[in-house]
C-alpha cells in the first residue's frame, strides 16, 4: 500500500485532511447523492481526490453492515486500491487513509478521474457496491474492516 509518498505538498499521516463534504454530500440513506470531485492538492502539488465515508456512501450503511463489511477509511482503502488494479490498471496514485476517510492523490488529474469514475460504477447501486466489498476483500484487498 502506498502512503502519500513522493509528492510535495502532501500532508503527513499524523495530519490528513478531512474532506468537509457540503450538505448535499452528506449521504445516509438510499436517497442521498453525492458527487466525488478531483480538486488541486493542497499546498499546491497535483491533485487528489478527497473521499470521506459519508460522501462515498449512497446507499444505507446499515445494509453493507448487516452483509458483514464495516465501510469506515481503511476498508475503503481497500475497495479502491482493488478498484485502481482492475484493467486497465490505474497507476500513480498515493494513498491516504484515516479512520473515516481516505485521501488520493496524484501528479496528474487524469489517473484521479479514472478512479472516481469506477468508484461511482461501483456504488451506483446498493448491489453492486455489495458485489464490489466482496470483491476485493475475496481478491485479498483487505485491510481495516473489510
């Protein structure tokens, strides 16, 4: 797993950023939306997508939770690393991740909105974000609560 190595500007471990998703990101049921934007990094070096739980999730928490998986930062972690080694792989990413959120970052934008694009392929639906937690952690992405 790669930890926010290698691009300036990137905050340390002890401190990451956590995303303030904007009312219309809170998600906690089945009729919220939410929308992943690819922004500047801050300090100013590349991009980096930030994810926090609540704006990853579209889908009621409740049901990923009685399915037996926990979907706080580090399990997260997990599904998206699966979902950047899935062909085409997406490589030239760094990984940030916190108990609730995980942070992404990247030297171009491009690599960042390739991943956000599989990443709301893959909670498009209640069953496919179901499917895709199974996936990874079968595939042996699993760390944290996955």
């Amino acid at each position: 797993m790669a930890l926010c190595l290698g691009l300036a500007g990137c905050p340390s471990k002890a401190t990451p950023p956590t995303p303030s998703p904007a009312p219309e990101q809170t998600a906690t049921s089945s009729t919220a939306t939410s929308k992943l934007v690819v922004e500047p990094a801050p300090g100013g070096a590349g991009f980096w997508l930030p994810l926090h739980w609540d704006n990853l999730m579209k889908h009621d928490f409740e049901k990923l939770e009685a399915a037996g998986f926990y979907p706080n930062g580090p399990a997260w972690l997990g599904v998206i690393e699966f979902l950047a080694s899935r062909p085409p792989a997406i490589t030239g990413l760094d990984y940030d991740d916190s108990s609730d959120s995980v942070s992404v970052y990247a030297a171009q934008a491009a690599p960042l909105r390739a991943l956000r694009d599989r990443i709301e392929r893959a909670r498009s639906t209640p069953a496919t974000l179901e499917a895709t937690f199974r996936a990874a952690k079968a595939a042996g992405f699993a760390p944290g609560d996955l």
